[in-house]
C-alpha cells in the first residue's frame, strides 16, 4: 500500500489547514518556495462533537475561505487537513472479507454501529483493504459525520477551491517515518491518535479523549506505556522501534519526548529546526504541529 493513495496524487502546489482555533494556507511557487497565510478561527464556526467534526457555519467558514484564497492565489484544487480528531478512524480485522461490495460495506456498517454513538446513515465511511497479514484481512476505515463533511466541502467550493482530498494530520505525519516503519504520536488539543506502520501499511491505530481534568502528560505516557507493551507482546515487533513526535504544546512535547528517550528499544525522531517557509516566522505564528502534515502532502513525501 501507499500511503498517497489516501490522499491525493500528484503531489498539490496548495493545502490548507483548519481547526477550531486557526485557518491556515499554504502555497509552493514555481520555484519551490513556500508560502502562508493564516487567520484566527472565529469561535462557533465549526462545532465538534463525540464522533468529530459535527457542524460547519457554512457561511462564515466560506467568507474565512475566500480572504485567504483571494490574498494567496492558491489552486483550485488542493487538500485539506484538519485534526485527526475531527474524523475517527478504525482498522477492522475479518477472518476474510465478502468478496461483493456491497457485503462489505454491511459488514462495516455493523462494525462501526457497535463503535460509534451515530447511526450509520448519518456517517460518510471511506474503506480502505491492506494487504494481507497473516491470516486474516484488515480495512482502514476513516468516518466522519457527512452533514458536517459535506458543510465543509460546500463552504470551499463556493470560496474558488476544489477539495482534493480531507484528511487527518495523522496520516500525512505518516510520511516522515523513515523505511515506513515505526509509531507515529500526535496530541492535538484534547485528543491522543497513534498509528504504527510497518512496511508502509498500518498496523495498529489507537486514539483517545483527553479530559481536562486529568494531566495530560500522565495520559499520554500511561497509553504510550501500554502501547509499547502491545507491540512488543501482541504484535511481536522487535528491534528498534522508530517513534514521531507530533504535540501541541511545548511543555507536554518535552515531557513525552523525554519520557520516549528513557525506554529500552526506541529511538526517538529529532525535532524538526526550521521549516522551509520564505517567511520563518509562520512556523511560531501558526504551530509546527499544523504546518509539518501540510510540508508532507505538498512535497510529496507521503507514501
């Protein structure tokens, strides 16, 4: 499998990055130099629930869309990125898969009825098969509420732009394990998402809520803790264990870059330095943990 077939192909000279806090662009030039443009997100335009991205104020969001594109002069068509807690994702085992289309998408349907608080009716459901591992077949699936998908689709396409692709930050991030093997860690504002590849090809993906309440350096670490036990005992994956680091926040990246750093059989992926952006003050302004899915899908870097 490769991971562009998630996203799109050929690589898209413009993506854009929203979530309930920012709206960013960013556009590569001819000559390879990145540009971007951001503004706050207006509290109330997009609404996020128990399954996600649940309401879009389609109006406000295509007047948020339109000043950006009007100042960037992007592409028509692009992709877009918004939190992985935006979407849920599930990778579903099966002894084996029914060989009709349509008996698939029952099956998953049944599966995502017993997971989800949200009649299947009312989600948009992309399955993606992996090749096969051991004895059984897995789907990728990715689900998110369609009234709210398709909200966001509209407010783009009125604002000039043709969405090529939505997808989670965490699967662009993907892109940066080196050899396509390893475990991808991203906290993003109340929400945990973790991914391990292997050979390109997900293996494992586990996401939880964050509460308020409780430390949030204590959750990650305690679910990275029994994480790194699955792998290493269910899943049998030996050797050195490449891990990535993609945080919101300073302080809770350094606590989980340091606590990753004190474990047997995992080498941690440097930081990133710099980000190639003609203007380096962007990075700051609008947050590596937004900008670095972003630089994967328009440099082409995602398998």
């Amino acid at each position: 499998m490769r991971w562009r077939e998630l996203i799109t192909s050929p690589p898209p000279t413009t993506a854009w990055s929203l979530d309930s806090s920012v709206l960013a662009t960013v556009k590569r030039d001819p000559k390879g130099a990145l540009h971007c443009l951001a503004e706050a997100m207006p509290e109330g335009v997009c609404e996020v629930g128990p399954v996600g991205l649940q309401a879009v104020d389609g109006k406000r969001l295509e007047a948020l869309l339109s000043s950006l594109q009007a100042r960037m002069e992007g592409a028509r068509r692009a992709a877009v990125v918004v939190p992985t807690g935006w979407l849920r994702c599930h990778l579903l085992s099966f002894d084996e898969l029914p060989r009709r289309q349509a008996e698939i998408d029952q099956v998953v349907q049944w599966r995502l009825k017993k997971l989800l608080p949200v009649l299947p009716s009312e989600l948009r459901v992309s399955a993606l098969p992996l090749p096969a591992h051991g004895n059984g077949r897995q789907l990728l699936c990715t689900v998110g509420v369609e009234r709210a998908l398709a909200e966001l689709e509209r407010s783009f396409v009125a604002a000039g732009v043709q969405p090529g692709q939505v997808t989670g930050r965490l699967f662009p991030l993907a892109g940066e394990i080196s050899g396509g093997n390893g475990l991808v860690i991203q906290v993003e504002e109340g929400f945990l998402s973790l991914l391990l590849v292997q050979s390109g090809v997900p293996r494992m993906t586990r996401t939880k809520l964050l509460v308020a309440a409780e430390s949030a350096a204590d959750v990650v670490t305690r679910e990275l803790h029994l994480t790194l036990q699955y792998i290493r005992g269910q899943l049998a994956v030996e050797g050195t264990l490449e891990t990535l680091v993609s945080v919101q926040g300073d302080e809770l990246q350094a606590a989980v870059r340091t606590w990753l750093s004190e474990q047997e059989g995992v080498a941690v992926t440097p930081a990133s330095q710099t980000l190639p952006f003609a203007d380096p003050r962007i990075v700051a302004a609008v947050g590596e943990f937004r900008l670095a899915p972003i630089l994967e899908l328009i440099h082409g870097n995602v398998r």
